[in-house]
C-alpha cells in the first residue's frame, strides 16, 4: 500500500515537471513570435552578437550595452531614436541575451563579454565608440574602458553596477544558482512560469518608484525574458557579476582612463546612486541625477538620458 502511494506520488511529479517543461517551450515559442529578430546577427569567439544600427554611418558611434534580464529593446523602445538623427547608433543584445549566444557560462563574467562585443565592433569597423551601459551594461563597458582605453571614446552609464557589493537586490536574489546544470534544469521546468507569474510584482520593483512603461513586454523586449535560455543567462550574468566584481572596482583607480559620466535615478531601489555613481568622480567620471526617478531612465527618461549622452558624447577624443 505504501509503496503504491510512494509510486502515485513518482508520477504526479512527473507529471507536473513534463506539464512545466511543455508550457515552458510553448511561452517560449511565443517570445519569439511576438518579438521577433530586429537586426543582424555577428558571428564572434565563444558565440554570436545581434545588434541595430541606427542613424548615419557616418555619425559619431554610440554603442549601447542594456543590463540584467534585458535586450535591446530597452533602448530601442524610446532612447535610441532620439539620438539616430545625428549620431551611429548600435545597439546590441549582450552575449546570452536576447538573439545573441554564447557558448558558456564562463563568459559571463563582464571583461568576457566585453571582449566579445569589441569583436563585433572590430568586425563592423566601428572606431572610438561612447559606450552607453545600463545596469550591468555599465559594469561590461567598465570592462571594456580598462581592457581597450584606446578603443574606447567616452562612457555615457546610466544606473550602471560599478562596485562590488555582497547583497543582492531582492528582486534578482532568486537568479542565485551557481551550478550551471541546476541553472538549466531550473530553466527548462519552473523559471518561465513563476517569472509569467510574478511579472507585475518584479516589474513594480525594478521600476519603482515609478511606473512601468506601458507595453513592456512587447514593445520593450521584456517577452523575451520568458524562454529558458533568458534564465540561464540572467542566472549566470548575476554569479559571475558577484565573483569579479571586488577584483574589477580594484582596477579603477589606476587604469581608469576614459572620460565620460554616470547619471542616476536618485530614487533608483535598485542600485545605490551614492555607492555606484557619487563614488565614480574620484576616478574621473561626472555624476549627475535625476530627481524623484528610478532605475529603468533609459524608458522612463529617454529625454534626459539623451541630453546626458550628447554631452558625454563631447568628451571623446
């Protein structure tokens, strides 16, 4: 009797993890029809870069970089076009997210992205970019102002992660799984579900203390975040922010060359504007804020984030 239990019990849960992993490739498979590939695909060691180029090739290169969980779309949603009638506008999704690849996990770690996008923009010819960071965006251009000065014009950063901190905002705390098989296994049952579930009560934190952009998840990209492959990437990109992060603030202070600034969300919950922005200047960088705004300014404050990068944009040379 206890046994037949016991096996009922095996073949619920079964159950249960086939039904995830067949709702999971079939919200995947709708990502992709809802939003579909934007641009062009640059194949690169350890991978593939997708990315839009926008405005005259012959303008000043802006490279933007979107952060955690994010794609391109977080730019092209608003930001990008103000800025495309004068300037070279590329923007990429990072290695892993969105339609570009990587081959391993082990390239999540900032400086290897970096390098992989500065492949890219060796392919494309691409001399002397601003690099625009958000978020983590800002932590892999960081990488790419100390490993290639000379490549790099200005840095444009918006809220970026520029120190090593050991808390984890909560809203990302659940993306925590060092073990690259529990990542994918956790990817391919339950994480696309319960991120459908609790999309509202995350958007709500990323955004506060203002309002998520309407039509986010299509217009913005954020459908994307809902495949197996966002998950793994995501997962990683947090692991590996934390392991390198101590060893990359290290760096800052004699390698740090690059001109540019960071602008911030004063209210920002996510990243603090003090321990990310303000202690920047010592190496170089202006700080500036923007009052009662939160993390997500590159949809929220398009306007302002342009002006910012135009100016930053002054400093190359």
């Amino acid at each position: 009797m206890t046994m037949s239990i016991l096996s009922l019990l095996v073949l619920a849960g079964v159950a249960l993890l086939a039904l995830s992993v067949f709702r999971t490739r079939r919200m995947a498979a709708e990502a992709e029809r809802l939003v579909p590939q934007a641009g062009e695909i640059v194949p690169v060691a350890g991978g593939s870069v997708h990315y839009v180029d926008l405005g005259p090739r012959d303008g000043q290169p802006l490279v933007m970089i979107h952060g955690l969980s994010g794609q391109l779309q977080h730019f092209t949603y608003a930001l990008a076009g103000l800025l495309a009638t004068t300037y070279r506008v590329i923007v990429l999704d990072r290695p892993g997210c969105g339609y570009s690849t990587r081959e391993s996990d082990g390239l999540a770690d900032p400086r290897a992205q970096g390098r992989m996008i500065a492949e890219m923009l060796d392919k494309l010819k691409v001399e002397r970019p601003v690099l625009v960071g958000h978020s983590l965006g800002g932590a892999v251009s960081l990488a790419m102002a100390l490993d290639r000065p000379e490549r790099v014009g200005a840095l444009a950063l918006l809220c970026p992660a520029t120190q090593h901190q050991e808390a984890v905002p909560e809203v990302f705390r659940g993306l925590l799984v060092n073990s690259p098989k529990v990542r994918r296994l956790i990817g391919a049952t339950i994480a696309v579900p319960m991120a459908a579930a609790t999309k509202d009560r995350v958007l709500g934190m990323v955004f506060h203390p203002e309002t998520p952009s309407q039509n986010f998840m299509i217009g913005a990209g954020a459908a994307l975040g809902l495949r197996p492959g966002a998950f793994v990437a995501a997962s990683a990109d947090a692991v590996a922010l934390a392991a390198v992060g101590k060893a990359q603030t290290e760096r800052y202070a004699g390698e740090l060359r690059v001109p540019g600034g960071i602008l911030f969300g004063a209210a920002d919950a996510i990243l603090s504007p003090s321990v990310h922005g303000y202690s920047m200047q010592v190496h170089g960088l202006d700080f500036e804020t923007l009052p009662e705004r939160g993390h997500m300014i590159p949809m929220t404050a398009p306007r302002e984030c342009a002006d910012f990068i135009i100016r930053m944009a002054a400093k190359a040379t």
